[in-house]
C-alpha cells in the first residue's frame, strides 16, 4: 500500500502576542491520499488557514510533524524544505498574489525562476516557457498571454494562479478559499476548471472553503473547530 501523499501527526500551532500564547492548531492529524479532493471545512479562526499554511511548509508546527509521500520534512535543511516544497505542492490563494508588473505568462513561469539557479534556469527557458504556455491555454487563457493582471478579470487572474500552481506538476494543489473573491458564476467555472485538472492529473487538493456547495463536491470532508479536528 502506497503512502499517503501528505500527512499531518498531531500538529499543534500557537503564536505568541507579547507574553500571551495564542493556541490555533490543537493536534491535528489528517491523511491525503493521491488524487484525492479534501475539503477543510470551519468558521473563521478554526485553524484552517493556518493548517494549509503549515502543510504547505511555510510556517513550521509548534509540534507534531508533517510527512511528505512517507518522508518527515523535519531535520531538512531550509534549502532542502524549499525544493520539497516547490516539486510536491502547489498554492492557489483567495486573493491571486500575482505580481502586477509581470504578464499573466512571466507570473507563471517566475514559479520555476524562484527555486532555480539562473544557470539552470537559463538552460531550460524554452522548455519552461512552452510548458507554461500550454498551462495558460488549458485554463482558457490562450490568447491573455501578454496581459497583466490589472488587464484580466477576477476569475482570469485566478485561472493564472491555478497555471502556476501546477507548473512544477506537484502531487498536492493547496488552495486557500480560492473562489472566495469570485461572484457566483466566476466561481462556478474556476471550481469546474479546478476539478477536471484534478482528473486528468489525478493530483490531490487540499481546499479550504466556507462553502458547504464546493464541499460535499469532494471526495472527503474534514471539519475544524477551535484548531481541533471534529468530523
């Protein structure tokens, strides 16, 4: 039996705030299979920003460790944690975080030029750039190459996003409520768009969401509350 792709072993979080710890994450254990869609379910403050943040890598848990196809990521150097991170998982976020000076084509391919040397990097530009072509116009954005983010609409901004986040092919796509900033309509498609990527990739998402209509979607549904994970 293969390993589940990304697990979490009783994960804890806290903050400081002066000299007051501030608990988020209570022990929190969770299995992502390959080519699952997991929907992280809670309120406002249950932890689930906080957890796809530390699945992700970018914050390190208080406690409790995380596990990459059966691998623990702890005791990887930083440089080490930052290549895991760019091959394995892929972020798309309720609010884009393109860089507005790039065209929709340079924010999608600045996910390859950012864990690359300018030697390799430089190397292998032309593959990349096909690549990430390809990516645009599979998401619909074929002919929104050259445009900036100002120039593109919401549901285009996030479909850049999503390019991006499947440049490196990463086993695991963690999006924090990514149709969140979209009307209704818009976030149908994005959703659709989502899940048929999902399909021909058969990798695993990890979605955060307020909404119980994206969520029954999935094939599995965690609840957080108050950082604990409750059904």
């Amino acid at each position: 039996m293969t390993s589940p792709v990304l697990t979490a072993r009783c994960v804890h979080k806290s903050y400081r705030l002066g000299k007051t710890e501030i608990p988020v994450l209570r022990g929190v254990d969770l299995e992502v299979q390959s080519g699952e869609i997991v929907a992280l379910l809670g309120a406002s403050g249950a932890g689930k920003s906080t957890l796809l943040h530390v699945l992700g890598l970018l914050d390190p848990p208080s406690e409790g460790e995380i596990l990459y196809d059966g691998r623990s990521v702890h005791g990887l150097s930083i440089r080490e944690r930052a290549r895991l991170r760019h091959d394995h998982t892929g972020f798309v976020f309720q609010f884009y975080h393109l860089i507005p000076e790039l065209t929709a084509l340079q924010n999608v391919l600045l996910a390859g030029m950012m864990t690359d040397s300018v030697l390799r990097y430089w190397s292998r530009r032309q593959e990349a750039k096909k690549a990430a072509t390809a990516l645009l116009e599979r998401v619909g954005l074929g002919d929104r190459l050259k445009h900036r983010p100002a120039e593109l609409s919401g549901g285009e901004r996030q479909r850049v996003a999503i390019a991006r986040a499947l440049l490196a092919e990463p086993r695991v796509i963690l999006a924090d409520e990514p149709t969140g900033n979209l009307d209704s309509n818009t976030a149908e498609g994005v959703i659709e768009l989502m899940f048929e990527l999902q399909r021909e990739r058969d990798a695993a998402f990890v979605l955060v969401t307020h909404d119980e209509g994206l969520a029954v979607r999935a094939n599995r549904i965690i609840r957080l509350r108050d950082g604990v994970v409750v059904g």
